[in-house]
C-alpha cells in the first residue's frame, strides 16, 4: 500500500468516527443546583433602617417596625399599630405582598406616623428580597428596607 492510499484510509476512517460521534445520544449536562435566596418562611425581622437606597434612614428607637413571615401570610408590628396579609415569594429573590390590613391607632411622639407611612409603603411596592450580612434587605419601588434578626 502506497502512502497515498493509507492517507486516504486514514481520512476517510476519521470523516466516518466524526459523523458517527456527531450523530450519537448526547448526554446531557448534569443539572445546575438551585442557587438563589433561602426561603423567608418561620423568620422573624425588626426594621432598622428604611428609605431610598444609599440614603437610609435609621428605624425609630423604641418604635422599631416587624414583621413575621409565615407560610403565606405576614404579621407585625409599624411601630405604632399591627398589621397583616398575605404575602408571596420565590427562592429566586421575588416577592409580592397582597392586601394588607392595620389597625388606626395615631402615636404622637415625633415622627411615628410617618415611619409607619414609609414602611407600610415600602411592603406594598416590595419586589425583591435578599439576605445581605445576616440582614434582610427588601426593595422596590425605590424604597430599601434592611431588617436584622428579631
């Protein structure tokens, strides 16, 4: 056999595994674990500090708001009055608050209703959650709230 004919074998053998190889079962890659938030549900955050992100303003001593995330539902504490709802969210970081309910209590010390007023807010127009250095940071709107561990 001729050098000729033997390079030709050769190519023609290597052509012939490339076409069977691209024709074979691909196995696929194996799947990605779920990365993303921990769930909320079972915890418990008291408000420390609330606003535009980048200027945050520290929660009121002794009038801290809360908030306790159950299943699907939500509770606590505006610093004046109690509220409630629902509430749903996803390990992707996304959450949405439904209707939420409060009493009509008006504190007077300085400052109260209006704190009550931005976090209420802040829960309507929630958009995303994430854990940031132990805290819970929950955004949209334009409104950040970071709350620490109850």
């Amino acid at each position: 056999m001729n050098g000729r004919t033997l390079k030709f074998g050769l190519l023609v053998t290597v052509a012939s595994l490339l076409t069977v190889a691209g024709c074979a079962p691909q196995i696929p890659d194996p799947p990605t674990p779920p990365y993303g938030q921990p769930p909320i549900v079972d915890t418990s955050w008291v408000l420390e500090a609330y606003g535009e992100p980048g200027n945050l303003t520290a929660a009121l001593p002794d009038h801290q708001p809360t908030i306790s995330f159950g299943e699907d539902n939500v509770s606590g504490f505006t610093g004046c009055n109690v509220y409630g709802g629902d509430y749903i969210s996803s390990r992707d970081g996304t959450i949405e608050f439904g209707m939420l309910i409060q009493t009509e209590i008006a504190c007077l010390e300085p400052g109260v209703m209006e704190q009550e007023a931005a976090f209420m807010d802040a829960l309507r127009l929630a958009e995303k959650y994430e854990f940031v250095n132990g805290n819970l940071h929950v955004s949209g709107g334009g409104w950040l709230l970071v709350l620490s561990p109850a």
